[in-house]
C-alpha cells in the first residue's frame, strides 16, 4: 500500500460528521490514519458518473445510521487523479473498506440499497461482526425470491468478487440467468464452481435445472397434437413424455410432475425407467425442500411399492 500525503484541513461531504471528502493532501489521514481507530470506506466519484449519483447517497445515508462505528471518505477521481492511479481504479464508482491502514473489502458499480446498508453493518460490527458472504447470500435469496433478479445478481456477483467460485453464489448466479432466460451464461457461469464444489447441493440443482432448460428446447412446441395422440391411445408412452416435457418447457412444472407419474403409474420400466429418472431431475431442480418435491417423491414411492 502507497501510503499518499499527509496533513490538511477536514472535507466538507454532506452534513454529517463521520462523512468528509479527501484530496492527496490529506488521503493519508482521512483514511490510512483515521482506520485504526474504526473502519472507513471510500467511495471514488465523479460529478459526471451516473451510477456514483445513486450509490453516494446510499453509502452517506448508511454511515448515518452506523453513528460512528464506520467513517466514509469521499473521493473524486477528477480532482485527486494521482489516489486513483496509485490504487489503481480502473472504474467507477469503485468502493473500498479499509481497516488497520490496509484494503479489507470493497465492489464496483452501484449495489441495492439493501446491500449497501448490510455492507455498511459488517463493517461496523468489525471482527465480532456476521459473515459478509454469508449476508450477501442472503440478501440475494431474498431479492431473487421476492423476483428482483437484477438485484440478486449483483449480490451474488459481490461474493464471488471476494470468493472466486462459492458454489452458492454460483449457483446463484447461474440461477439468475436462467431466469432471465440466458441459458448460454448460465452454463458458463456454473463452470466458475471449483472442482470440490460441484456436489454442493445448490449446484446440483442449478445443473439439474439447466438440463431441463434444455431439453426444454427441444420440446418446446404446441401440445394439442400430442394430447390428439395420448386421447386416441392412453398407452402412447413415448407421446405421454413428450407431453411432460412440452409442459415443463412452458412453465408448467406441476403438469409436468403428474404426467411423469402417470407414465410411471402404466409402465415404470418403459424406456428404461425414463420417466422416473426425469422425475429425479426435476426434484433435483427443485430441490429437497420444494413442496412440489416433497409431495411428488410421496406419490413416485406409492406407485413403485404399491
């Protein structure tokens, strides 16, 4: 770490007082110095950089609230392009937490304020504090459940940023695209996971469900031919699947499930126990937890042992 110029009179950022702006003139003592006694983050800005215009307010509202446990130091990259070279910020908004005199953590582009305001109380709980990847998780969960794909991302894109290759934040990840209906950066995504994490639970099932999707592709198409052929002979196996699968590949899962099962029901052994299997990977998709999982394997265990 380069340590910049010392000295100089106290920024003048926003109203509140853990919140100042720095030049090279006093970047040493603003953030260096002042973080040995508690944790700083510095924003670099520019006046031009929209995205700086949504997260600045977002991080002086947040270092509010934390009412002096964490300080904020603000920087612009225009005026003070000698800090910006020295620490090497190639974009902006680019934001870094230092603590002791040494980078702890940091993200580039704008965050949810959501996580700007987890970010913020990490920092502020220091080493007692609860896991940041941990919290980002779930604030990612929470975002994509509540269907805020972009949000989920960019939380999900924040661990791996300091993790290369959670599997959680992966598989994360890698949901969020398929949602968005990329299946291409969702492959690509899913081979980031190291090798010792490729049975993790959330990866599996993000690999399930990419299979689905596509194989979905294949079967997607209009049913009312092959509901013509299940009508004029029940026993159409082979129609019967196809179906399954045509169903699943519009979003219609449940539909799916009981077609399989059906199929399952008159031949549990056709095409080598096809439908089964597919089921498997549906529960897989879904996961153990999954109501439409749970009630499913009740039924699958019903018809093979009845």
């Amino acid at each position: 770490m380069v340590i910049l110029g010392s000295g100089a009179q106290p920024g003048k950022a926003g109203e509140s007082p853990h919140v100042k702006d720095a030049t090279i003139a006093t970047f040493a003592a603003d953030v260096i110095d002042a973080s040995r006694e508690v944790p700083v983050i510095v924003d670099f800005w520019a006046p031009w950089c929209g995205p700086c215009k949504q997260l600045g307010p977002a991080l002086e509202k947040a270092v509010a609230a934390a009412g002096g446990a964490v300080k904020l130091v603000k920087v612009n990259v225009d005026e003070n392009q000698e800090i910006a070279r020295q620490l090497r910020i190639q974009s902006i908004p680019t934001v870094y937490a230092f603590r002791d005199g040494q980078p702890v953590d940091g993200f580039m582009g704008a965050i949810a304020e959501s996580q700007v305001k987890q970010f913020v109380q990490t920092l502020a709980g220091g080493a007692g504090g609860h896991d940041h990847a941990a919290e980002m998780l779930a604030i990612a969960e929470k975002a994509f459940a509540a269907g805020n794909v972009g949000e989920a991302a960019q939380a999900y894109a924040h661990v791996l940023q300091d993790d290369p290759g959670q599997p959680k934040a992966v598989a994360g990840l890698a949901r969020c695209y398929l949602k968005s209906g990329d299946v291409e950066r969702a492959r690509t995504t899913l081979a980031l996971v190291r090798p010792d994490d490729v049975g993790d639970e959330a990866v599996r099932a993000v690999t399930a469900e990419l299979s689905l999707r596509e194989n979905a592709a294949k079967a997607a198409g209009p049913t009312r031919e092959l509901e013509a052929r299940l009508a004029a002979n029940p026993d159409d196996h082979q129609a019967r699947y196809d179906y399954a699968m045509a169903l699943d590949a519009k979003g219609e899962r449940e539909g799916a499930i009981e077609t399989l099962l059906e199929l399952v029901r008159r031949d549990r052994k056709w095409n080598e126990d096809g439908a089964r299997k597919q089921l498997v990977t549906l529960f897989e998709a879904m996961g153990p937890t999954d109501p439409r999982t749970i009630a499913a394997r009740r039924k699958l265990s019903s018809i093979l042992f009845s």
